[in-house]
C-alpha cells in the first residue's frame, strides 16, 4: 500500500475523505507544474498519481509526500502550499463553489489560512456574488491580522466590487491609501468596481487622483488604461482618450493587445472611426474583439458599409467569429430597415454553431418588425423561449429586453392584441420605461392611437411610477397628430416644458411641430421651430409639410429658400414635400419650374413619387391632358401612386373616360382598392350613369372589398365625439338635426343650392338633398357649434375627403356664425371663414 506508515497527525485517511470535489479537478491541479512543485516534490509523483484508479488513493499519496521525520515547521507550510494550490486550481478551472468548500475544510482540519490563501477564496466569493461568504471571510482576515497584507486587501476590493457593495469596496480601498500600502492593483481593482456599476465619471476621478499622486510606484499600467479608456468613450470624451492613447505609446503600453482593442473601442464609440481605423491598421497583434470593436463601431453609426466591409474581410481572413460579431451585422441590417438580410445572416450564424445572445435575438426581432415578418418573428419567440426565457437562473433584465423586443416585432406586424397581452403579463413592477413606449408606440403608428393616449396616461398615473422618456413623449405626440388632438398635445407640450426635457432632443421638437401641423395650428408649429437650438433635415420637412397641408405654398417655398441657404442638404424627400405644397395651393408654375430643375440644379432625379406630384398639382389645376402627356413621357412605369392621382383629378373635374382608363391601368398593378371603386362610382354617379355605378358596386360585393364609412370627429368642451353618416345615437342628435334645418334654410336664402350630385343614390334631388343633411361633417359641425362658446374655433377630422356640398355648405353657414372651422380630411386642411376657404378650390 502506497500510505506512509506514520501520518500526519492532521491528515488521517479518516478526514481525507471529506474532501468535497473529485478527482478530475485534483489530478487537473496536480498536472501542474511550478518550481516549487519540482522542489519539493520527487519527480515520479505525477506518474503516481495518473495510476490512482480513485480519488482517495490520489489523496494518500499527498499525504505521503510530507515525511513524519521532517521539520514541523517546513511540513506545516508545505501543507498550506498544497491548500493554496487546490483552492488556486479551484478558482482557474472555474469550480467557483468549490473554493470555498476546500477554504472551509481547511479551517475545520486546524490549518492556518495566509496571504496566499484569502486572495483566492475573495476571487471564489466575488465571482459567486456570494456578499456574505466574502464578509465572512473578510471577519476571519481582520481576526488573523492579515488586513495589512496588500493582497489581501485587493482581493477584498474586488469582491466587493463584484458584490456590487461600492461603499466597503471605497471604504478597504481608502484605508489601504491611508496606511501607505496600496499599489497599482489597488487602484486598478477599485476602478474595475466603478466600471461594473457604470460609474463612469468615479472611473475618471480616480485616476485623475492616481496620477496627480506623482508616485513613481503608482504609474498606470496596461489594466489601469483598459479600465479608463471605456470611461472617457462613454462622455464622448475622444480628446481625453487621444491623451490616454499618447501615454500609452511612451509607457509602451500600445503593443498590449487589451489596451489597444480598449482605444480602437473608445475612438469607435466616440464617431471617430477615423482614428479607430488608423490604429487598427497598426496594430501588430489583433484578436476578434479587435475586429468587433471596428465593426460594431461602424454598424452603430450607419455607415454599414464599411462594417460590412470588414465582416467579409474576417470571413477571407479566416478570423473566427464570435458573437459579438455577427450580432453587429445583424444589428446594422436591422437599423437599415433591411429585415431579410439581417435575417440571412442570422441563418448563416445558426449554421455555423454560434450561440446568439440577447442583444443578437433584439437585433433579429427589430428586422423583422422592419419588414413585417410575422412569420420569422415568431420563429424567433420559440427560439427565445426554449433557450432563454424558460430557463432558471436567467438574468431578469435581460429577459425584459427580448419581450420588450417581441412586444414591438408583434405591434409593429399589427398584431396588436398579442402585443398587448404580453405587455399585460408582465408584472407591473418590473415594466420599464422602454416597455411602455413600445407598446405606445405600436398604438400610435399601427393602431388606434386613442389605445396609444390611454396607455400614455395610465403609464403617468402608474403606482409604479415610470418618468417617460423622449422617444415615449415622441410616440404621444405621434397619436396626437393622427387624431388631429390639438387639446392632448398642448397638455403633452406643457409637460415636456416642465419636466426640462433636453433642448438638443431635436425628434421631440420635430414631434412637437408634426403634431401642431396635422392638428391645425401651423402658426405654433413655427413657434417651436422658431425656437429650436439645433435642427436637422426633418425640423425643415416637417415645417414645410405643415404649411402644405394648410395649404400655405409661398411659406413653405419660403422655408425652402431657408434651408438652402442654411446648407442643410436637399434630396428626394425634401421635393416632395416641395411639389406636395405647390399642388396643394395651386402654384403650378413654380411646381412645375422645381420638377423641371430638380436634377440640373440640385443633382436629384425624379423618382415615380414626384410625377405623381406632378400629375396632381396639374390634376387639381384641370389640367388633365398635360398630366396624361407627362404620364406617357415618363421613363419608368407609372406606379399605381400616379394613377390614383389622376383617378382623383378625374373625380374633380368629371372626366369619365379619362377615369376609366385611369381605373383600368390600377386594375392591370392589382393595386384596386375601396378608394378606387369609390372614386369610380363617384364619378360614374355625378355622370348619373347608375348601371355602371350598380355595376362596381357589384364588383367590389364580389372581391371582398367593402367601402370604409365616412366618418368625422369634432373637439367638444370635454371630449371628441364621432359621427357616421346618419348618426343618431348622440343624445343631442334632435338639436343637431334641428340645427342643421335651420342653417340649410338660411343659406339656401344666400344662394346656396344643394350639390345633388354628391348624393350617390339614384333618387329625385329633394330626396338627394335630405340625404346630404345627414353627412358626417355637417352632423359634427353643428354639435360643435352648439358647444363651443362664440368666437372659439371648430376643429373636425374626416376619416375621407370631404364631400363637396358640405365645403360649399360650410363655406356659406360660415357666414353666420362666430366660428372659425378647421376641417382636416384625408389630403389636407381646411380653413374656412367668413366666406372662404384657404384650400381656393385646389382639393
């Protein structure tokens, strides 16, 4: 038998049996080889123990390494060493919890832990977060009188920290300084405490503090600038970076692969992807966080295809890809709107046998609400939930992130109620800011944006309390210009003024002036465009598409000039916007002249979207056969957008054939809608041809297609309300409908004679004329003349375009009462007063 015939006293075959980890790990140790090891230890020990067929036998023969004969002293410390070295194995194969197990046997058997020991069992502690472990052993250190050793005393800094205990973690650190005993690690191990907690401007104080010491000893090293460099990336503070960076090209620090990624990353995080580049390019030695930190850099400010560029290069250079890499790409498709690539990749990432993480699934669920993918969205929620959403131990945040991610994929493909109902699973508790304005926002862009102003309120009046932030407020304001809610968005506006939201947070500005726009006060939404410090491209658009809308063109014209003149640049959209508010106020000539100059002047060339501005504006001038000559010169295929609008013309200035070749051409795109059939059965009704009319109804009764119902909202002194077409149901509808009597009798004594042929119904013009009192928008200007008190505007919404007899109507019925009306229908606004109209006929 291999056991020595005398033991130690303290090591009995008895007691080597409690030791709790098992023979894989302490061979793994025992594989080992250090000076020490070869100095005390006959050479043919490691081929003993590969013979041991188990652990106990393993044990045995360490005890048989120590002679009974030799001094008690040297043997005592011998027997620390190999305590230190299982607990050091234990730590370096990652078998956290056995650290501690091994620490506490040690203390059961009598041996005296050293300053060799507690650095480890702190690691063990520190990793395992286990907070009360790692006091305990910091109560048996201040027992031992081991609180000097500077070891000691850095381990327990960095279990602290890990811990999440910054407070003990300042507190062991500064008694350290006072004493005189901390050296870099010290320093470095309280800044890696900061990092965790993202106390990035502690991180830079402390090593301000560091270098002002003029302490030779104290010099920052490679792990001092990998700590700070993030930091400094985290302000933007690229200047402070770059002196960072210089310090480390005198210390030599450069060649340090860590140090260099921590720079490349810094400039890459604060835009500078110049310099990012450059030291990229130059450094000696890269690993994949070196490429990651480039690519990642690149993707995260749009430029996707330089990070693109450097994918490939990876894959030709046979770098390995890892995580973090392929969840950049994906990300960067994902950020384009380019839903099918970002889901190519993904598929590419699977096959390759790289796990994704949580910011790879966001990154997957965020292309596919770009393009609508419901199918691969859901794909992706199984994925989630058999990988990571069911398993135990799973970080809580983390899981939010993914179903905030599929809250957003699922309202974004419209499916709003499965939307909301995992909105509604999760605990009220732990929803956080992005998990409201998700679901906000899916309301607001995809829904009924009334759902979106709801949940707005309830998320102010949440018991749970969470302060929305500016993409929260951006969503609201979103609703509100849907629902042309001046009322809510001046409430939204003052909130914004009183909680002090950042004046450089220009998409709130941008909101604000959309939002004042499409609810009817062009004027407010230049008072903030007035105001805004910074604007950007959209600042002007959004200006110029409100005056459009309002049918303002020389204003907008007019900030058109301004923009240039800014040196703001002008593209495809900015013309849009341009020819849209020349069509809607009748400026052909000057449409005409910037379509015609688009391309010489400004180097942008017509796309399909601007002839259809351009058959519009001449459309709504009765200029239908130049709009059909420019339909037949254009050097793409008309797009159903250019059809419709000269559908549109067609209804306006009643030209049949016109119209049906223009229904037939949509026909041929299978781009017919409700809003086709509608228009031709309008302008087959006004022609009084009813068989034809008879007919597409019939066609549409067959197709599936059903006409959507005319329907007007008007702000009352405390809520909207919503009227159809020969509503009955308000509780006022017999003061309404004796009010319009009364009005429709008094402007008939003006001149006002019924536009019968907006009455689509093959029936005698007194019956016409009936039917055309119970419009929408007449019903909901009467119930807001009998609300609102004089001299206070009326403001309604018209899910369609109005009908023209109630134009004429309230352009009459204007004239006789104190009320400006603002009519917002589905192509513009309305301003009608004493008589006229601000749309002048171009509608």
């Amino acid at each position: 038998m291999l056991v020595p015939s005398s033991l130690p006293p303290k090591l009995s075959e008895t007691t080597l049996l409690h030791f709790p980890f098992k023979s894989t790990c302490f061979l793994a140790f025992f594989s080992s080889s250090t000076s020490l090891l070869r100095a005390s230890v006959p050479s043919s020990f490691a081929h003993l123990l590969r013979q041991c067929k188990s652990c106990i036998k393993a044990k045995l023969i360490v005890t048989g390494v120590f002679s009974a004969s030799a001094d008690p002293t040297t043997w005592s410390s011998q027997v620390v060493f190999w305590w230190n070295n299982l607990i050091k194995r234990s730590v370096i194969l990652r078998h956290h919890v056995t650290a501690p197990a091994l620490f506490r046997e040690m203390l059961r058997l009598n041996w005296n832990p050293d300053g060799y020991t507690y650095p480890y069992v702190l690691k063990a502690c520190g990793e395992l977060q286990s907070l009360l472990c790692g006091e305990s052993v910091h109560a048996l250190i201040l027992t031992s009188g081991l609180d000097s050793n500077v070891f000691v005393c850095n381990g327990l800094i960095a279990m602290y920290g890990k811990c999440g205990m910054l407070g003990h973690a300042r507190q062991v650190f500064g008694e350290t300084v006072v004493r005189g005993i901390a050296d870099v690690i010290s320093w470095n191990s309280m800044a890696a405490a900061y990092v965790q907690k993202d106390e990035d401007r502690k991180v830079l104080n402390l090593f301000d503090s560091m270098v002002s010491s003029n302490n030779f000893e104290l010099r920052p090293d490679a792990v001092s600038l990998v700590n700070v460099l993030p930091a400094c990336a985290s302000f933007g503070a690229w200047k402070r970076g770059k002196q960072l960076h210089g310090y480390a090209i005198r210390r030599c620090l450069y060649e340090d692969v860590f140090v260099g990624n921590a720079i490349v990353d810094m400039y890459a995080k604060c835009k500078r992807l110049d310099d990012a580049n450059k030291v990229f390019e130059r450094m000696e030695v890269k690993d994949v966080v070196s490429w990651n930190a480039l690519v990642t850099g690149y993707s995260q400010i749009g430029q996707f295809d330089e990070a693109l560029g450097l994918f490939k290069r990876m894959r030709e250079e046979k770098i390995e890809l890892n995580v973090v890499t392929w969840s950049a790409v994906i990300a960067g498709y994902a950020q384009r709107d380019l839903g099918y690539e970002a889901l190519d990749v993904f598929k590419e990432m699977m096959l390759s046998g790289a796990e994704p993480n949580v910011i790879t699934l966001v990154s997957v669920l965020s292309g596919c609400a770009a393009i609508g993918a419901l199918l691969q969205g859901k794909e992706t929620h199984c994925y989630a939930i058999k990988r990571m959403l069911s398993l135990e131990g799973r970080n809580p945040e983390e899981d939010l992130m993914v179903i905030n991610a599929l809250i957003d994929m699922y309202a974004k493909c419209k499916e709003l109620k499965i939307a909301q109902t995992m909105f509604d699973s999760i605990d009220r508790r732990d929803r956080n800011v992005v998990t409201w304005t998700v679901m906000i926002g899916g309301y607001a862009q995809h829904g009924d944006a009334n759902d979106a102003l709801e949940l707005f309120s309830a998320m102010l009046k949440d018991e749970y309390f969470v302060i929305p932030n500016a993409y929260t407020i951006s969503c609201a304001l979103v609703a509100c210009a849907r629902l042309s809610s001046l009322k809510i968005g001046r409430q939204i506006h003052a909130y914004v003024l009183r909680q002090g939201y950042e004046p450089t947070m220009v998409f709130v500005a941008n909101c604000l002036i959309d939002m004042y726009a499409k609810s009817g006060d062009a004027d407010a939404a230049r008072i903030v465009f007035d105001n805004m410090s910074q604007r950007n491209t959209v600042s002007w658009t959004s200006l110029m598409t409100g005056y459009g809308m309002h049918g303002r063109g020389a204003e907008a014209l007019q900030i058109f000039d301004e923009m240039r003149g800014a040196g703001f640049p002008i593209d495809g959209v900015t013309f849009l916007v341009v020819l849209y508010a020349c069509s809607h106020s009748g400026m052909v000539d000057q449409g005409m002249n910037y379509f015609n100059n688009m391309k010489g002047d400004f180097g942008v060339v017509p796309g399909a979207e601007h002839y259809a501005c351009i058959v519009d504006l001449l459309g709504r001038a009765g200029q239908l056969d130049e709009a059909m000559k420019l339909i037949e010169d254009i050097p793409m295929e008309p797009t159903s957008v250019v059809w419709v609008a000269l559908l549109s013309a067609c209804r306006v200035h009643k030209n049949v054939d016109l119209a049906e070749h223009a229904a037939a051409k949509l026909s041929e795109l299978e781009s017919d809608n409700d809003g086709t059939y509608t228009l031709m059965s309008n302008i087959y009704a006004n022609a009084r041809r009813w068989k034809d009319v008879a007919r597409v109804r019939s066609l549409m009764k067959h197709s599936g297609i059903r006409k959507r119902p005319g329907c007007s909202w008007v702000q009352g002194k405390k809520e909207t309300v919503a009227f159809f077409v020969g509503d009955r149901s308000h509780p006022m509808s017999e003061k309404i409908y004796n009010l319009l009597e009364d009005l429709i009798h008094r402007i008939k004594a003006m001149g006002y004679i019924p536009e019968t042929s907006f009455a689509l119904h093959d029936v005698d013009d007194e019956e016409k004329g009936d039917l055309l009192v119970e419009h929408s928008e007449k019903l909901a200007l009467a119930y807001g003349i009998l609300t609102s008190a004089p001299g206070v505007p009326i403001r309604i919404t018209k899910n369609l375009r109005v009908c023209g007899d109630c134009h004429t109507a309230m352009t009459y019925i204007s004239k006789i009462i104190e009320h400006e009306i603002i009519l917002r229908d589905s192509s513009r606004f309305h301003h009608i007063k004493n008589g006229s109209c601000s749309c002048r006929g171009f509608w």
